[in-house]
C-alpha cells in the first residue's frame, strides 16, 4: 500500500503527538516538552495561520510529518516559509514518504506564492543532507546560530 500525504487534522492529535515526541526525544535526544506545550503546538499549526503540518499516512497510521512555519525574509521583501521539521518513522524511510511530505510543503509554498522555502538539518545528518541534495536543495551561503 502507498503512502497518502495530506494536511493534518484535528483528529490526527493524538498520534501526530506520539510522533512528535519521537521525533524531539528520540531522534534528536532532546529533553521531553510537556504535553500541553506539544499539544498546543499542535493546536496552532492546524489553524493554518503561522504555520501548517503535513502527515504521512500508510493503512490507518500516521508515519511521519512535515512543519512548514510562515515568516519573512527582509532580504527577499516577501514572505517564505521554513520547513522546520520532516520526519519518518524508521521503518518507513527510504520508501517514499519523505518525498512525498516534502513535495507537499514545496508544492503548498509555490501555490500560496512564497518566496521560497528554506530548511535546515543538523550538521551530523548525512543521511536527511544527501536527501535534500536529492530533492534538489543546494547549500545555503548562511550558518545557523542557537541560543
């Protein structure tokens, strides 16, 4: 069966939530956020007003997700959108789903006319650079700081 992509929904709460904390805890090691903040999260994305979620879905079950977040670019003078997080169960990588989930997020920023979409990936995650390079992302001129 093949994977169907869509806009996530207010019913997809509770297992987008699971996956999210794969993703934070798991995946990326970071410490657990509390549920009502994940939650919440959640809730403000599904308004479609600052950002919007993308799910994966394969026989009932959601296997991944994709965030877009609306912002600007000065530089640009117009709006963009940042894919913040694309994530796959590991069972399910290397079969689709990845591109799917990031064919959704380009195709919904060049049909509500952005800019661009940008993106960014630890510096240690070979595997997510070469899957941009793939999908045809090139390196940007720019280095992320955090604090």
């Amino acid at each position: 069966m093949s994977v169907k992509v869509r806009t996530a929904v207010k019913e997809d709460k509770k297992e987008l939530t699971e996956l999210m904390y794969e993703y934070i805890v798991d995946f990326y090691q970071r410490p657990r956020p509390p549920i009502e903040k994940v939650q919440s999260l959640i809730d403000r994305l599904l308004e479609q007003k600052e950002g919007i979620q993308f799910v994966a879905e394969k026989e009932g079950k959601l296997t991944g997700f994709a965030t877009l977040y609306f912002t600007y670019s000065t530089t640009k003078a117009d709006q963009i959108t940042v894919m913040n997080d694309l994530y796959v169960i590991e069972e399910e990588r290397g079969k689709g789903s990845a591109q799917e989930l990031f064919k959704a997020c380009e195709s919904y920023s060049k049909e509500n006319d952005y800019a661009h979409m940008s993106w960014i990936t630890a510096t240690d995650n070979f595997r997510a650079q070469r899957f941009y390079e793939k999908m045809g992302g090139i390196q940007g001129d720019w280095l992320n700081y955090t604090i």
